[in-house]
C-alpha cells in the first residue's frame, strides 16, 4: 500500500478514534491551535486526508501529541 493513503488511513482513524470528525475544516482547526509555527490550510489538512501527502516530520509530531 501506498505511504500516502496509509497515512490518510491513520490519520482518519486516529481523529474518529480521539472522538473528532474527520474533515478537513475539523483537522485545519484543531492543528492550528496546537502548533506554533506558520497555520495550515484547508486545502493542506485535505491533502493529508486524501491521500494526497504526509505531514513534516515537526507536524506529525503535533499529531502524535494530539491524537
């Protein structure tokens, strides 16, 4: 299987799992209140959901914490 769409497989489960829905809209709110660097978009939250690319290194550890 591809990273990618393992990594949107991951992410969509963990966020249902911690009781969130996952939406890209849900996803860009939540991260951005815990990370302090430059906010994600929208259309960067549906990348992760969508199969369409995995989070740096520095994000998915904002990830890890959070969910």
């Amino acid at each position: 299987m591809n990273e990618k769409i393992e990594f949107s497989k991951r992410l969509r489960d963990a966020m249902v799992k911690a009781g969130y829905v996952a939406s890209p809209s849900v996803l860009e709110h939540e991260f951005n209140l815990r990370w302090y660097g430059r906010s994600i978009s929208n259309q960067a939250a549906w990348g992760w959901l969508n199969n369409r690319s995995i989070a740096t290194q520095e994000k998915l550890q904002v990830l890890a914490e959070w969910l």
